[in-house]
C-alpha cells in the first residue's frame, strides 16, 4: 500500500522487513525482490534497481531473458559509463535471446520485446531511456504519478535527453523511434504533474509520426492510447471512447499488444460507465413524496 500511495522509502522498508521475517518460502522472498528492483527503479538508483533483477536471474524461475534485460536496461540508465561497463553491458544484452524460453509452444511478450531491444544494442550500442520505458511499458507512473517529487527528476532527464537527441539528429540512426519513445515518457509526466495541454500535445506528435518509425511501433499505439486515457480523465467522453477505439481497431501486430488491450478495455469500460451516467435523467420524484409535498 506504501508503494501503491507512492510512499517508496516506506515501502522498501517494509519489503525488507518482510525478507528478514522468515525464510521458509523463499518465493515471498522473489515477490519483494520485484518490488524493491522497481521502488529502487523509481528512486533513480539504478544500481540497486539492477542488483535485485540480478538476484532474481539468479533465484527464480520465471522469466530469465526478462532480468537479464531488466539488470542491462538498469545499468544502461547509469550515467557514468566507462569501456569496461560498456563491454559488460554488450556481453548482458547478448545473452536475452539466448534465455528466451517458450511455455505451451509461445514466448511471452515481454520476452519478445526484451529481445528486440537487446539486438537495438548490440547494432547500435545504445538505448534511450531504458529504465524509464520498461517503468512505462510495466505501468510504474501509476505510482510514480503519486508522489511529484518521483516525477519531476524524470522530466528533467527525458527533456534533457530530448535536447541532446535534437543536437545528434543527424548521427541518431534511429531518430525518430528514440524521439517518439523520450516525447511519449514527457507527456506522462506533464500528465501527473497537472499540465494536460502540454501532454496532449506530446502524444498527438508521436501520433503524427508513426510513419517516421522503425522498429518501436508500439509506440503510436501507446500514444493513442494515453490520449484516450487523459480525455477520460477530463470526461471528454467522445474524444476518450474514440481515440480507445482506434487503439483497437487501427494498431496490429505492435510488441506488448496484449498489454496495452486490457488497459484499453477497462478504460473503454469506465467511458461507457460515465456516459450512461451522463445520459440518465434526474430520477422523478415518488408518488407518496408528491403528496407530501
């Protein structure tokens, strides 16, 4: 619940505590392992953040290519890089589509994604914003939208990142993904910050350039979505039920597809919601109330 509120140094010690309290099931262990890579995630200290995807590469058994690339994604965001951290990174990137596993004859979608960006790195030697998006694509701004404090350091380094993308526009081999993906994370923010023009604005740009876009074409999608998303917040009903539905009806085939289509319907649930409430009229006043009156 301290996480939830976006209480983070309340919930990383209640996670700890929770560890320290038995040792018998060591799942429960996991279970706060992944709450605390993320509030580590959320504070901006990516180290910690990638030493608890480290450990649970190491203890769990659930999705190895996923926190190889959540610890790579992680150290990627430390801004001190020397060549040795480099040569790391490359050797963990390369070794997410080795762990890739199918269950029932199919890879997770999250896999399929962490393996997509691992090859970005290995061509390219670079990612944008890698901890901020896998924060984004797994939902986090729902709790760092709680707490201002959370969300305004990372505005600060998506816009300055934004700034040095414009510099190196020419040499940035993938522009207009890495712009699209930097412009998508600066709407979030200006969402929870309370500046709806400025985030409408945002997702509208990477809307518009879907063409330009190579690889990451979830990322319109997403765009959509989050215009949907924010029209229902101010009960722009129309505009919010059409922009869902265009999610469903106009995007395929994108990486976290599924992900984003439960968001959606719950979204488009809440719309129909406050449009039947908009629609029904005062209820009339019972007979034995008339009389009275």
């Amino acid at each position: 619940m301290a996480e939830v509120r976006g209480n983070v140094p309340e919930a990383i010690v209640k996670f700890e505590e929770s560890i320290v309290a038995q040792s018998e099931w060591r799942q429960f262990h996991h279970l706060c392992y992944w709450e605390l890579m993320w509030c580590h995630a959320f504070l901006g200290d990516w180290l910690m953040a990638a030493s608890y995807a480290e450990r649970l590469f190491n203890e769990s058994k659930w999705s190895k290519a996923c926190y190889m690339y959540q610890r790579a994604a992680f150290l990627v965001m430390c801004e001190d890089q020397t060549e040795d951290s480099r040569r790391n990174l490359l050797s963990l990137f390369r070794q997410v589509p080795v762990l890739k596993q199918r269950i029932a004859g199919k890879s997770l979608p999250i896999e399929k994604f962490a393996v997509d960006k691992s090859a970005r790195y290995e061509e390219h030697q670079s990612l944008i914003l890698p901890g901020y998006e896998l924060i984004y694509v797994w939902n986090g701004f729902t709790i760092l939208g709680r707490c201002r404090a959370l969300v305004e350091p990372v505005l600060a380094r998506v816009e300055a990142t934004l700034q040095e993308l414009d510099r190196e526009k020419d040499s940035t081999p993938l522009y207009y993904d890495d712009w699209c993906l930097a412009t998508v994370l600066k709407g979030v923010c200006l969402k929870y910050l309370d500046h709806p023009t400025e985030a409408e604005g945002c997702f509208q740009e990477v809307v518009k350039c879907a063409p330009q876009i190579q690889n990451d074409q979830y990322l319109p999608a997403y765009a959509c979505a989050e215009l949907g998303f924010l029209y229902l917040q101010q009960s722009r009903l129309q505009e919010a039920k059409h922009h869902l539905e265009k999610v469903l009806t106009q995007y395929r085939g994108y990486r976290l597809e599924s992900r984003l289509h439960f968001r959606v319907q719950a979204a488009l649930s809440a719309v129909t919601v406050a449009m039947a409430r908009a629609d029904t009229p005062a209820a009339a006043p019972r007979e034995a109330d008339v009389r009275r009156t």
